[in-house]
C-alpha cells in the first residue's frame, strides 16, 4: 500500500495512471462508435443491441464501474498535474520561447472539462432518460432519432465529439510517450496514429447528429417493452 501511495504521489506515477486509464478510454469510445453505427441499419438493430447488453448486466455493470473508476483517475491526475505545474512556476515566463505545440495540447485542459460536462449530460440524455424529451426504455433508435432532432442538442454533441477528436489526437500521442512505446522523434508534429485515431472517433460519432439532421434515419413506430422484458428488468433491479 505504500509502494502504491509512492507511486501515485509522484508525477511519473500520475502521468502513467493518465496513460493507462486513457487507453481504457480509447477502447472505450471505439467499441460505443460501432455500437452507435447500428443506427444506419435501423431500429430493430439498435433494439436487439439494447437486449445484448441488458443480457449481459453483470459483464456491463462491471464494465461500466471500471470506466466510471478510469475516468475519475484520469481527472484527478489530470488536475492534480496541473497543480503541481503552476505550484512550480507561479509567475509567468517574462520571455518565453516559442515551443513545439498544437492546438489540441493548447486546449487539451478545456477540452476535458468540456467532455466531463457532456458524459453528465450523455449519461442523464441517452441512458436514463432523464432530459430527453420522449425517452422510451429499450427502443434507443427513437431515442437517438428524437433526441438529437434538437438543433443545439445535436450542435453539443458535435462541439463534444471535436473536443473528443482533440483530446485524443493529443492524449494518445502522449500516452504512447509516456509508456515509452514511442521514442522522441525528429518531427514530434507527425503523429500518424493519433491522428488517424482522432478523425476516425470524432468523424464516427459526428456523422450520427449530422444524419439525424438530415432526417437520414426514418421516423419509426415507438417499440413497448415486452412482458418478457418487463420481467427482466425487474429481476435485474432485485
């Protein structure tokens, strides 16, 4: 125990701690992107996708509390960094050189909040149901459909997945540096993998609002939870 409070006391630590659990993250957002593309084939797809996971409560539950627990990591190292970095440097430099930087290292800070603010909003708008107009359980293709058919409903989550693009075009670079699967480059700008990871995640989830926009995904028949799943639920909540 005290190796492990050594460990998460020293900068190192809380940078790897980062590194780890924004990997998780990545793995994350990848697998809820393809989930997310089912809407293309339609309401009964994205309907049996919702039977998938609530058959599979334990393993999604247990899933759910690991991404829970990662992502309250990654913030508090992330602000616990950033305390450390102005306790070392209260005043600012009255000259600075100019260094190797981007935009999404610039906005990486912002970028979170921003993020953290959207997965309340996601989790209370898509999950629970709890500001969503017309929320019907186990039928989310009318969920997503109606739900995102609010022009600035549908311009967060666009704002959200640009700040998702940015934090992970920067976060997997320096993920990768600081597990030491990278070694420093003579171009430290060309960052191909991050790139690619960055457009592909933003560009998946973007297309979803913007489809539901253009009225690409048909207006469907609201479905009703069947006695079965009725059943179901209510076994699950005991």
């Amino acid at each position: 125990m005290y190796a492990l409070s050594r460990f998460w006391q020293s900068t190192i630590g809380k940078k790897i701690v980062m590194a780890v659990t924004g990997i998780i993250g990545i793995l994350f957002v990848l697998g809820h992107m393809s989930g997310n593309f089912l809407m293309f084939r339609g309401q009964g797809a994205m309907h049996d996708y919702a039977l998938l996971l609530r058959t599979s409560m334990p393993l999604l539950w247990a899933i759910r509390v690991g991404l829970l627990c990662a992502v309250a990591l990654h913030a508090v190292a992330a602000y616990q960094l950033t305390m450390i970095s102005r306790a070392a440097r209260p005043d600012a430099y009255a000259v600075r050189r100019p260094q190797v930087t981007t935009f999404a290292a610039k906005t990486i800070r912002w970028g979170g909040v921003l993020l953290l603010v959207f997965i309340v909003f996601h989790i209370l708008h898509m999950t629970l149901g709890t500001v969503h107009p017309q929320f019907t359980h186990l039928d989310p293709y009318n969920n997503v459909r109606t739900g995102l058919a609010n022009p600035a409903v549908a311009a967060f989550y666009i704002l959200a997945m640009a700040a998702l693009g940015l934090h992970l075009f920067h976060g997997t670079w320096a993920a990768v540096r600081t597990l030491g699967a990278a070694r420093p480059a003579a171009q430290p700008l060309k960052r191909t993998l991050a790139l690619v990871l960055a457009i592909v995640v933003a560009g998946g989830f973007i297309a979803i609002p913007v489809a539901s926009l253009a009225g690409l995904f048909p207006e469907a028949p609201a479905l009703q939870e069947s006695a079965a799943e009725t059943t179901t639920a209510a076994a699950e909540t005991h």
